[in-house]
C-alpha cells in the first residue's frame, strides 16, 4: 500500500511538473513571431568628401521616401529587422576649385538588417539595434557637366533605435531612428568640360527619421 501511495504521489508530482512546464513554454511563446511596418522616411545625408586636383566638398540632398520593413522575433525580446526603402539624391561638388558643379542625382537602394533587443511591458516598447546595409548605386543622372559618372556600391554599417506604441492587441504606431554609416568611391568623367576625370571618396552616413504604422501577425 505504502509502495502505491509512493507510486501515486510521484506520479502526481511529475505531472504537475510536466503541466507548469507546458504552461511556461506557452506563455514565453505566446507574442508574435512577425511584424510588417510601413514609414515614412525622412533621409538627411551627413556628408563630406575628399576631391582628388580641384578639392572641395559635397552637397547631398535630404529627401522623403516610403519604407517597408520585416521583423522576425526569435524571442520576445530578440529580434532581426529587414528594412527596404530606395532614395533618390540630388548631388553637388561645391567650393572646387573650378566653382561649384552640378552632378545630377542618383539612386540609392540600402538595404539593412538589424538584430534588435525589444523592451517589454505596457504600450510603450522601446528597442535597440545594430546592423549591416549594402548600398547599390544605380539610375545615375549625370547632370549638365560630367560625361560619366560611377558610384562603387559598398557595404556598411548602421545603428537604430525606435518605440512602438500598441494600439490594440495587433496594430500599433512606430518611430524610428537609423543612422547608416555609408562610403563610397566615385569616380566622375568630365573630360568634355574639365579635360580631366576626377576621383573623390565620399561619405554619405545618412541619418533616416521614420514614422509609420505596423502590424504583428
């Protein structure tokens, strides 16, 4: 009789234990694995360049684009974000020594992906991520002077930080903050107005100011 009730009583604790398990491993999995986010995106480049012969700087300018991003949770508090967004620039060398001279514009397509830790508890939840951009260059619109010119596409990397604001148990409201540490190399064919080709190392490191809306599924 005493073996049986030993029997029972480590039967019973057992699945007890078993049941406080499952129930664990249901709460720690019960958020949503994905997310989308649509923003609008403010680019401000932070730029400088270094001119090969006729010196100077550069002048990028700021634009507003579209951004879609995908966010995968590992846990709920661990995340990788894809973000996917195309801007267009306006490009100008300026205080050359030839004066300052249209470049026309280009095309930049970065896309990024960040790891992310997310911060949890009430409507308010904050994160922090760090990350990798690969930047193509592409559409190029030489303006009234170059010939040609060739953006070399580079890889860089980028830091961020937003807040996501629930406003129901799917949808919620979102800003955000990246800044992308972005190189390249040019090279402009003005040979038809300089009699020269020049090449410059040009940093853009583009701060983006999102805000958008999103939804988890």
């Amino acid at each position: 009789m005493r073996k049986i009730g030993v029997i029972l009583f480590v039967s019973l604790v057992a699945s007890f234990s078993s049941y406080s398990q499952e129930k664990v491993a249901d709460e720690t999995n019960n958020f949503s694995r994905w997310q989308v986010r649509l923003r609008g995106v403010a680019v401000a480049p932070d730029e400088s360049a270094s001119i090969d012969a006729i010196g100077g700087d550069v002048d990028i300018s700021t634009t507003f684009v579209p951004e879609l991003d995908f966010t995968y949770f590992f846990t709920e508090h661990w995340a990788a974000e894809l973000i996917l967004a195309t801007t267009k620039h306006e490009v100008e060398a300026i205080s050359t020594a030839v004066g300052n001279i249209d470049l026309g514009d280009v095309w930049l397509l970065p896309p990024t992906l960040t790891v992310q830790y997310h911060f949890t508890g009430g409507a308010f939840k904050p994160y922090l991520g760090t990350g990798i951009n690969y930047t193509i260059f592409y559409g190029v619109d030489e303006g009234p002077i170059a010939d040609d010119i060739d953006y070399d596409n580079s890889v860089g990397f980028a830091l961020q930080a937003g807040l996501d604001y629930a406003l129901d148990d799917k949808w919620f409201l979102n800003v955000d903050v990246k800044k992308l540490f972005l190189q390249t190399d040019v090279t402009v064919n003005a040979t038809n107005a300089l009699g020269a080709t020049v090449g410059a190392d040009v940093d853009i490191n583009p701060w983006l100011f999102g805000f958008g809306v999103g939804y988890k599924f």
